[in-house]
C-alpha cells in the first residue's frame, strides 16, 4: 500500500486547485482540475461531491487510482465522476471506484486513450434530470475517436451501461464527421433500469452515429426490456464473442456491421420481443450465433422491421423460442422487408414458424443446415435477390464467412503477432499474400481460403474479394 508524509501531504494540499506532472503521488480534492500532463496516483478518496469528481483538461494524463481509493458524488445532474474534457488526447482512467455519479467517467472530445480496469456503481439521476442529464457508466462522446474501453465494470447504471456517440451535437441526427474506432472488450454491464416514458432506453451498451468500433468479449446481464446491445445510425462495426443475458440485439437504420459469435440467452420471462431486431437495418451480417429463449414468454428469436433488406444471418441455433423464429412487420409509410436471407439456420420449431404482420410483400429465404429451402415466402422457389443488393455477404462452409472492409487503400499485416481472427472482404480481385515455400506468390481468389502464421506480410488491394475467411494465427 502506498503511504505518504504529513509534510507532504500538507504540501499536496496547498496545490489542490489543479495537479502538475511534478506530482506522482496526488491528494485530490472534489472539482480538482488536471491542466498539465503527467501520471498521477491518487491516494486518497472522495466523498460525496456535488460537482464533479475530477475534471482533465490536459493531453499525455493518466489518473491511476491507489487499491482501495473511491471516488463518490450525489447524483446531481450533469455531474460527472471523471470529465475528461476535450479536445485532449492520450488520457487513460484506471482502476477507480466510482459510485453515485450522473455518469461515471466521460471522454468528451479525446483522441486515443483508455478507460481500463474501473468499477462503476450506482449512477444515478433519473429521469427528474432532465434531457441530457440521462444516467451513464461510461459516457464517449463529441467526436472522440480511438478509445479502449476495457475489463470495466459497471452496476446498475439506471440508462445506458456504456454510451458511445459519434455525434457532435444537435439535431439529434448524426453529423457529416462520424468518429469512432474505439475498442470495447472484456466489460461486465448488469442491472441498467428502463427510465419511464423511454422505451428504448435501459441499453448495456448504445453505439450511436459511431463508425468502426470493435466490440468483443462482453458480459452484459440485463432486468429490463432495453437491449443488451443497440446500434443505431452506426456503420461497419465488429461485434464478436459476446454474451447478452435477458435482453436482445438491436440494430436500428445501420449498415455493413458485423456480429460474429455472439450468444443471446432469455433467462426471465418478459413479454412478446425478438431477441434479435433489425429496424431499418441494411446489409448487416450475423453469424455463427446462439440465440435462446427462456421457454415461457411468447418470444422470437428474430424481428424484422420497418424496412430491413439485404441483411444475412449465417448458421444460426435459436430454441427455447415459443412464438416465432422469424417475424417480419412493417408499419406504414415504411418499406417492407426485402432480401434477407437466412443460410444454414437451425429453427428452433418444425416446421420453421414465421409470421409476416403487416408485411405481406417481404423477401426472406431461410435455407436449413442442409441447404433446403424452408421459407418464410415459399417452401419451394427463392424469393430474395441478390442482385438488388449492393452489398452482400458471401460464405463458403469451409472457410466460414467474411466480414466487409471498406477498400479505399491497401490493407498490409507485416511483423504483426494476431491471435485473433481477421475477416476480410472487399469487392473484387484477389490477395497477395507474400510467398509460398518455393518462393511463389500467394493469392486467394473467388470461393478460396488460407491460414497464415504470424510475421507474414498480407497486402489486401483496392478491389479485393475474399469469399471465406482469412485466418492468422
């Protein structure tokens, strides 16, 4: 444990307005403002702060929290129990223990950083605070990009477990410049509350107007009929290996993002939902999923609504669902629901059920593990069009499936150590892929697939095309 002298303490004291980099050991105060650079160990906690916590306003920060040390505010509205307050860059938060704050720890404007290792309690401020004021865990926002949001952990938020928002302000839809490329992996989210009057609230994690985010290893256990996950108006994210218990995927007016992995689990009954919804979704992939109903509620494993087209679920296992494997509907004025496709699905009834509220006029194939044609249109003759499609998913049993990259420029992994798995996909061509034993080139074209080892150089042109997957261990 660290420890620290009267005379220095009494030192720290009488600088508490602000900390400086000459301070590796900080004694904090409520409302304490961190101007300069530095690495700063706090030692001490705070208790019932009426403003903010701390407030950084400097770039190069790292605020360390010393074991046992607790930041705690009153729930106020628009208080905040670290404002990293922008534009600032490189600033990490970590292993603090925050409780009782409007929201938790929030990135305003920051350019690359890290929310690594924190607990997160109680945010509170209901819905008395007011527009703007709802309660977060972890609040990203205002055109901050590059951020890693990992190992946290965040109780009973009351809103939104963690929030990320590509937008930079009002009207509410999202601006021309959409940050993102944030990292959010291995959180625990539990217990965030639907606020009165806000259907779509309660969220573990919200991704709004945020492009490019990779999403993985997360644990979100939910008491409420927000989703565990809800994209909305957010293009070409990775959601991969995660685990939403009691509340479903939602992807709302996005395109092209990716979920690979992932499992859904109902555990309480909460009345007719889907596990998955799509509204007004277009050209997303789902795959390689698990999605499971909790055997009483009449739920549905998959909801397409309002205009959702060229989405495709690949290999997918739904049981325990008691209304629907699939339902589409649309209210008007909103299209129906055109060529999505279900490939390899295992239904969770047989026959597969399928309902077509208010949207007679859809086009859904669902093909079994078997490649038979099931429905939801037609038992026998395919109904979906791929060509109205301007992206679609390609797959091939062998390789698996391939996520959509944008290929403006060429993508090169040289000397890299991945452990992880790289999908790839472009448009059309090939990859190079360095050399083979014998000195040949490599290249990968149509339905094909390779494996690479670490420290091989891969160049991936404009125009490429992998059907499959692209694996390096």
């Amino acid at each position: 444990m660290r420890t620290i002298s009267a005379s220095a303490l009494a030192t720290a004291l009488i600088v508490a307005a602000t900390l400086s980099a000459e301070s590796s050991l900080a004694v904090v105060t409520c409302g304490q403002v961190v101007s300069t650079s530095g690495t700063f160990d706090v030692i001490n906690s705070l208790d019932d702060c009426t403003g903010h916590g701390l407030r950084v306003t400097a770039s190069n920060v790292t605020i360390d929290c010393a074991p046992g040390v607790h930041i705690d505010g009153v729930g106020n509205p628009g208080q905040y129990g670290i404002l990293v307050d922008g534009p600032v860059s490189s600033v990490t938060v970590r292993d603090c223990l925050i409780t009782e704050f409007n929201r938790g720890i929030r990135f305003k404007n920051v350019t690359g950083g890290s929310i690594v290792d924190n607990a997160i309690y109680d945010s509170l401020c209901t819905v008395s605070c007011g527009s703007g004021n709802e309660p977060y865990g972890i609040d990203i926002t205002d055109g901050s990009s590059g951020i890693t949001v990992d190992a946290n952990e965040v109780f009973d938020a009351y809103d939104e477990g963690i929030h990320i928002s590509g937008r930079t302000g009002t009207p509410l839809q999202c601006q021309s410049t959409r940050p993102g490329g944030h990292i959010i992996s291995n959180n625990t989210v539990i217990g965030t509350a639907q606020l009165a009057g806000m259907p779509d609230d309660g969220e573990a994690l919200y991704i709004l107007c945020s492009d490019d985010n990779l999403v993985e290893h997360n644990l979100m256990i939910q008491d409420n009929d927000g989703p565990g996950i809800f994209l909305e108006d957010s293009r070409h994210n990775i959601v991969r290996h995660n685990e939403f218990v009691n509340d479903p995927i939602f992807i709302k007016t996005s395109e092209r993002n990716a979920f690979f992995g992932n499992v859904v689990i109902a555990e309480q009954g909460q009345g007719a939902v889907g596990r998955v919804v799509l509204q007004g979704a277009t050209s997303n992939f789902l795959g390689d999923m698990i999605v499971e109903g909790d055997g009483d509620a009449p739920d549905e494993a998959f909801l397409l609504r309002d205009g959702s087209m060229c989405n495709q679920v690949y290999n997918a296992t739904a049981f325990g669902i008691d209304l629907y494997d699939i339902r589409v509907t649309t209210q008007s004025p909103d299209p129906s629901n055109t060529n999505n496709r279900f490939l390899e699905y295992d239904a969770s009834f047989s026959p597969l059920s399928c309902s077509q509220t208010g949207d007679t006029s859809s086009t859904v194939d669902v093909y079994d593990q078997r490649d038979v044609l099931l429905g939801c249109n037609s038992t026998s003759t395919p109904s979906v069009d791929p060509d109205a499609c301007t992206t679609w998913w390609f797959y091939s049993g062998l390789c698996g499936v391939a996520q959509a990259q944008e290929n403006d420029d060429s993508f090169v992994l040289e000397g890299e150590d991945i452990t992880t798995v790289r999908y790839l996909r472009a448009n059309d061509g090939g990859i190079d892929t360095g050399a083979d034993a014998l000195g040949a080139p490599l290249r990968v074209t149509s339905t094909g697939c390779v494996n690479l080892s670490a420290h091989t150089q891969v160049t991936l042109g404009p125009g490429t095309v992998i059907e499959g997957k692209l694996e390096i261990h």
